[in-house]
C-alpha cells in the first residue's frame, strides 16, 4: 500500500515542488540559482534531505544530472532559470534522449501575465524541447505540480527512458494552495513470455556462429550477472554496444570487443558473418550499427532477436525475426533460467574471437614521449577494479576504448549523444554518489575546457577526482576527418591552451604535468592520494591522431 502525505497546511509553489520531488525519493539537485525560481532555492533551504549542487554552467549541471540518472536509474534533477540558462542546459536534455537516461529539467518561467508578449527571457519551452524530450509542459497552477512531479516520474522512467522538461510561471512558484504530495512513482516492468523464451533456444540451437550485443544504461548489478551467467555457460561471443564495455567483465574469455568509434574492423566483420544476433537493451541505433552498415535494412541476413522495454523501438529500423519487449533485468534473469545448449557448435567461433580480441587491445612498440596507449595500459592497471572512468568525446577516446579494460559492474560513465565536455561533470555526479571509490575523468584539451568552470564545483566539494587531459593542442577528431579528406589543409582546429596543471594549482587543488610515459604512473598515484580533486596534464604530440593514424 502506498504511503500518502494528507498534507492540508498552505503551501507556496516552491513548497509543493520540492516536497513533491521528496515523495518520488529526490535526494540531489543540479544546477544554477535563477530569479525565476527563488521559492524554490528558499524551499530547498529547509530541505535537509534534498542537497542543491551550485555549479559554474548549466551545460555542466544538466551534463551532471544526466549521468546521475545513469548512475542511480532514477531521474537525475537539473534546476535552471529561464531564457539563456534554459537553452544552456539543453545538451544534457538532449544527451539524456540519445543515451535512454531518466532525467527531468526544471526551468523557471515568466509570469504567467507576461507570457505571449516575448517577455525578458521568455521562451516557449514545450515547443523548443518538444523533439528531444519525452515530454514538456508549462505548469499553470500550483496545485498541479504533484500531479505533473507524478507523471512526468513515470514518463521518465517507463519503457525506453528519457528526460521530461516542466517549467513553472514565478507567480505559480508564489502562489498558495493545499496540495497532497504525490505517491511514489512505481515502474512497469514488461518481462519475456515462455512462448519468447522458447522461441529463442530454439534459434539458439540452429545457431553456429551467434554472438550477443548488449548496450544503453538501465542495468543493474543482478541483470549483468545473470547475462554473465548466460553466455558464460553457453560460452557465447559478448560484443558490447557503444559505450557499453562495462556490461560484462572485459577479463571474461566471453568478452570479445565494442563496436564503439573506432572499433576493431575484426569485430565489425565478426557482426556481419554472424548467423543469429541477440540484441540486448541497444537500440541499434547509429554508432553501433557502424552508421547503418553493419546490418542489411530493414531485414538483417543474420537472425536477429531484439530485446528492449519499448515495442516503439523494435522495428523502427531493423526487423527482428524475434522482438521481445522486455527489461533489461527481467530479460537477464529470464536468461538465467535456460538450460544450457550445445556449445560445442560455436567453440572455436568464440574462441577465435577472443584472441583477435586480446592482439588488437595488445599496444604496439611506440617511440612517442607521451604514447596513450601506454597510458590507457598503465591507469587500468594502477586504479581499482570498482573505479568509475568518465569521458567526453574526442578521438582520446579511441585509446580508452581500445585498451581499457572494465571490469565491474557501473564502471563507465560516457555519452553516446557524442557531447564534448561531459567527462568532468560526469565525474562529479560520480563521486557525489560513490565518495569512496576512485573516480578518473578523462577529457581531450578541447573536451576539457568546454566544461572546465565546474572544475570550481569539484573544489568546493571537496570531491577527489582526477582529471586526465590529453592535451595535443588540437581538435583531434576534426583534424582527423580534414586530414582525410584534405590532406595536408587542417584549418580551424589548432588550440591556444593555458598550463593546465597550473589552472588546477590557482584552485588550491593537486595539479601535474607528465612529459615522459615514465612520469604518468608516479603521477597518478599522487592525483588518488590528494586530497581534493587533481588534475594530470599529458603533453601529447599533436600529429598522432588515433592509434593507426599518423600525419607529418
């Protein structure tokens, strides 16, 4: 029976919204104090329960908030004001549509009085989020925002996940009614039938070369073992989505690669001479699909089972032979149950598999200062096997996919939207909510900057990150693609950047530049040890563009 809160005192807008997100279990809230939302910063006053974290920029809070809800699978909270802190923090809102994340963003609005008339910051905000948002409303009354904290709740959450925009009129904020707080939202959970379960050994068993695909957020420790479980016993080939390594431990001899951003061409070919794909929780969305050429549209020559808790995205691009709507937990522990099959008809598919595997993740003899793929060797070796590694976008990611190795569960915190600048405000979401584990953001100079205000937030928090910042002085990623396409003509992505490991010291925090490979490892034991967040700048040569690619 669900609890209730007959609340019959008046109460302002701020009030019943703040109170409202306690009865969904809110616990933090990211963002930026505004004008248009005081009755809410005065209500979070008293909130002792509920911590507001200030931060320096609203891209970096909603970025913050995004992967609070990939962490906990609850709706992170960003707060913001109207107008320019609205639009700023429409990156996180459109990072949490492209990677499935619960999330709501609360905006502060004109009066009521005032709106139609384009109004000091006045925006219209259902029709500006309407596409990158499960659902945006304008709250008119203060007696409707429990009702719109209960709905927008469940919308956040069920089927495939996403972000909900409510916005609130200053006066609704002020105005005083009696409200009841909402019930605490409870989710839908569609599980596999017997009948899909049965149809999928029978699949399995006329399989000889079958590999699974697991990928998006919204697992959860038991899900991942029970999937480990699975292909374990049945001794199948594990292909991670993008940016999904962390499903299953990379140690396991299951684990055979990603098809992330340049991934090894060994696993996109492995994909394609596949007979049977069991998609797991991946939309197949652009990355993972190798930009739509992995796969024959709209029917795939591989058999395909696609497994995902929204029947709107099964068939939206590829026509499984067999679509179960399902959770990711309830599909994993269904899993979990079936007999173990004839694995001997694929043994030395997946055998193969791993040891292209393990050669490619192995890096090559470098004559570099600063070679990454040393150091990407060097930090999976050095940090914790629960260490939570965050990351922006940029081609320093193409190490970190290639030669890390994640090995528990909850270990990787990336944006599949593709968004610079996401590593270090991920961080911070990160160890708010793990303060005891090691907590590695790794950003390019590029990536770093564009979120490099709230490293302020990292100080005031006292929280002990470690940022590392490939710095080679350029739009790598940009300059790659100009490289190949004019060779020889890079234009517009050469950087000017300060000294960062002393852009870390005027914060009074740990800061360190590495020259040579032999520096890092020294380095990096000091960053954990610090006390505070630390910064290790990697001077990196700028004409080495990915692990395969070098210019003059």
């Amino acid at each position: 029976m669900t609890d209730r809160n007959q609340n019959t005192q008046m109460r302002n807008g701020g009030q019943i919204l703040v109170s409202a997100l306690r009865a969904q279990g809110a616990d933090r809230i990211f963002g930026v104090p505004g004008e248009s939302a005081l009755p809410v910063f005065d209500a979070l006053k008293d909130a002792n329960d509920i911590q507001f974290v200030t931060c320096r920029h609203e891209a970096n809070a909603s970025h913050m908030a995004e992967a609070d809800g990939k962490i906990t699978g609850k709706p992170g909270i960003c707060l913001v004001s109207r107008g320019p802190g609205a639009m700023h923090a429409a990156i996180g809102l459109h990072t949490a549509m492209q990677d499935s994340t619960p999330m709501l963003l609360l905006i502060g609005q004109v009066p009521r009085d005032h709106r139609g008339r384009e109004a000091f910051q006045e925006i219209d905000y259902t029709r500006v989020f309407a596409s990158m948002a499960k659902w945006a409303t304008e709250i008119h009354d203060a007696a409707a925002i429990p009702e719109a904290i209960a709905r927008a709740y469940q919308t956040a959450t069920q089927g495939r996940p996403g972000p909900v925009v409510l916005c609130f009129p200053e006066d609704v904020l002020d105005q005083e009614v009696v409200a009841e707080d909402p019930p605490r939202y409870r989710i839908a959970t569609p599980a596999p039938t017997a009948e899909a379960m049965a149809e999928l050994r029978a699949l399995l068993a006329k399989a000889e070369r079958p590999v699974v695909i697991a990928g998006g957020d919204n697992w959860s420790a038991d899900a991942r073992a029970h999937l480990e479980q699975f292909v374990r016993s049945n001794d199948l080939p594990f292909v991670a989505g993008f940016r999904s390594q962390a499903i299953l431990d990379n140690r396991s001899p299951q684990y055979v690669g990603d098809l992330s951003l340049g991934c090894n061409p060994a696993v996109v070919k492995r994909v394609k001479d596949a007979d049977l794909l069991l998609v797991i929780g991946d939309r197949l969305g652009d990355v993972t699909t190798q930009h739509y050429t992995l796969l024959d549209i709209p029917r795939t020559k591989q058999t395909l089972i696609h497994v995902y808790p929204s029947a709107e995205e099964l068939g939206r691009v590829y026509h499984p032979d067999l679509p179960i709507v399902a959770t990711n937990a309830a599909f994993a522990a269904a899993l979990a149950q079936q007999p173990v099959l004839d694995r001997a008809r694929w043994a030395d598919w997946r055998a193969n598999a791993r040891k292209t595997y393990e050669a490619y993740r192995s890096p090559a003899k470098s004559s570099l200062d600063v070679d990454m793929a040393e150091v990407i060797v060097q930090l999976r070796e050095t940090i914790a096997d629960n260490a939570v590694v965050t990351n922006g976008a940029g081609n320093y990611t193409i190490w970190l996919h290639r030669f890390f190795e994640y090995r528990e569960f909850g270990t990787q915190l990336a944006p599949r939207s593709g968004s610079m600048g996401y590593g270090l405000p991920a961080a911070i979401a990160a160890k708010l909510r793990h303060p005891d584990r090691q907590v590695i953001a790794l950003a390019g100079d590029g990536c770093f900057q564009m979120a490099s205000p709230d490293f302020a937030t990292a100080v005031q928090q006292k929280l002990g990150i470690v940022v590392i910042i490939a710095n080679n002085e350029t739009y790598g990623s940009i300059r790659m693609h100009q490289e190949r396409q004019f060779p020889g003509r890079p234009n517009g992505t050469a950087l000017t950047n300060p000294d960062f490991a002393e852009l870390a010291k005027t914060y009074g925090a740990h800061g360190e530049t590495v020259m040579r490979g032999a520096e890092f490892v020294p380095a990096l034991k000091r960053a954990l040890a610090a006390e505070g967040p630390a910064i290790i700048e990697l001077r990196l040569d700028p004409n080495q563009l990915t692990p395969a690619m070098r210019v003059p």
